[in-house]
C-alpha cells in the first residue's frame, strides 16, 4: 500500500544503498533535480521511475512533486538519498499505511549518524519528521527545511530512518549548509516583511508537533546570539557531549551553521538598505 519517493541531485554514491533499502517497494520514484552523474542510470538499473525537474527551491519543488508524479499507491513514503529505512519501520509503515485508515499523515522517527558510525542520539535536535502521508492530503512551506502542513489527523510509527547526512564527507556538508543558510536567511526577512505569524504561546503549548517546531524556529530567529545558544542548547541542554567527540564536533558544526545563517540575513538586509535608498 506505499509508494515510495526519493529526492536526488547527484546522488551516485549513496542512492545504490538508499534503493536497496526500499527494493520491498513495488513503486519507487526518483524525483531528481537535473543529475549530471550517474544518478539517473542508476536509478533505472534498480528499476524506480524517474522524473526530472530544475530546483527551485524546497517547498515549491516537493510539492511540484506530490502534484504531479503519479503514485500507484494512497500512501508515500518520502525519503532522501542519504537515508535509509530499517526493516523495523518498513514492517510498521506496512501495517499502518492501509486504505481505510483514518490518518492523514504519520510521524517517524530518524536516526542521525556521525561520519564514524556514531549515532547522535542527544545531539539530533529533531528527531521526529512526517515522511509517510496520503500525498494529496500533505503540502510544504518555506524555502528550506519545509515545514509539513498535513490536512488531517497524524499518528505516529515505529521503527527508525537511519539518516547519514555526513555520507559525503564534512567538506560537502559545509558546502551544503551554506547554500541552506542563503534560503533561510532569505525566509526570515521574507517572512518579518510579511510581519510574520509567529506567536509565542504556540512555541510552548502548541499540541501538534509541526505547529510548535514552526513557531518555536520563528521564536528561536528572533534571539541575539543564535549561534551561541545554539551550541549551548545542544552541548548543554540536549547533552550533545554523551555522544563522545561526533556529539561535540556536531554541536558545533551546527552553531557555525547558524552563524552562516546571520551573516547571511546581515548582507541581504544591507544590500535591500542599498536598494531603497
């Protein structure tokens, strides 16, 4: 009863092992992003079906993807090709995934890993996401790290997506993160121009999880210091340092990023200074 749909932009090295772990799936789409490697071929050896469309960003293109990719079954699976789905989490999504269920949307849980195998259980900040979803009943905002917006009630599934973001080594993450840091800089000033919904209560109480993670993320924008704190919430709060030397390299990895993130909203706001002047 699941389909299931992996996103990948020159993918060769890790899509191979991402495939496998799906090879139970009778309908496995690739939505890929224009590869320029040997992503594409690889996926038609393993058999998926592959539709090919340029980036823009993330909301925009996932939901060009739910709209338009033609899934035989009523439930997705959504996955990257840097993760994996355990046969824990395949035998729950089966279970769960059924025509007649009352739910919209379920919640899994990922399992982040260190380059040197080391899971961080403490230091991954999110570990919940919505990745198994009746594809007309989803849609996503903002342009990087999406929030789920889920018509309908959510549930929750056992079992882990084990998820190796370091696959490629650090100087790739770091590359990666700075590209992410120009959209997310660029969604904080779109969305203070707007004048924003954010509200702090929601941040606190919201009983939905997706709902809290947006307004908590819009409330953590607005602190000074954010890369500090960052590191401190993780390092301190979180106990990133029980993961050994992976959980402090990755506390701060994760405060640069976010200093990536205000560099980047310092330079687009003086450069719109510069233009309406």
């Amino acid at each position: 009863m699941i389909s299931v749909l992996v996103l990948t932009k020159n993918e060769e090295r890790d899509l191979p092992g991402c495939l496998e772990s799906v090879a139970w799936c009778d309908d496995v789409h690739v939505f890929d992003s224009l590869s320029d490697d040997e992503t594409v071929n690889i996926a038609e050896k393993f058999g998926a079906k592959v539709t090919r469309r340029k980036f823009t960003n993330w909301s925009a293109h996932q939901n060009w993807g739910l709209a338009h990719i033609s899934f035989k079954h009523s439930w997705v699976l959504y996955i990257d090709a840097d993760e994996r789905v355990s046969d824990k989490l395949r035998e729950a999504a089966l279970k769960v995934a059924q025509v007649d269920a009352p739910e919209s949307a379920f919640r899994l849980r990922r399992r982040d890993f260190f380059g040197d195998g080391t899971w961080l259980k403490h230091a991954q900040i999110s570990p919940y996401f919505l990745r198994l979803f009746r594809p007309e009943k989803m849609k996503y905002e903002r342009l990087v790290n999406p929030v789920s917006i889920v018509d309908g009630p959510i549930g929750e599934v056992e079992g882990f997506l084990d998820h190796y973001p370091f696959s490629k080594g650090i100087s790739f993450w770091l590359q990666r993160h700075i590209k992410y840091s120009d959209l997310e800089a660029k969604t904080i000033l779109e969305n203070r121009k707007k004048g924003g919904k954010f509200s702090l209560a929601k941040a606190f109480t919201a009983s939905d999880f997706t709902e809290k993670r947006f307004h908590q993320k819009e409330f953590f924008y607005r602190l000074p210091g954010r890369p500090f704190i960052k590191f401190f919430y993780m390092f301190a709060l979180r106990r990133a340092f029980l993961d050994g030397r992976a959980g402090v390299t990755y506390s701060v990895l994760q405060s640069i990023y976010e200093y990536f993130i205000v560099l980047r909203e310092r330079e687009l706001t003086r450069a719109a200074e510069t233009d309406s002047k």
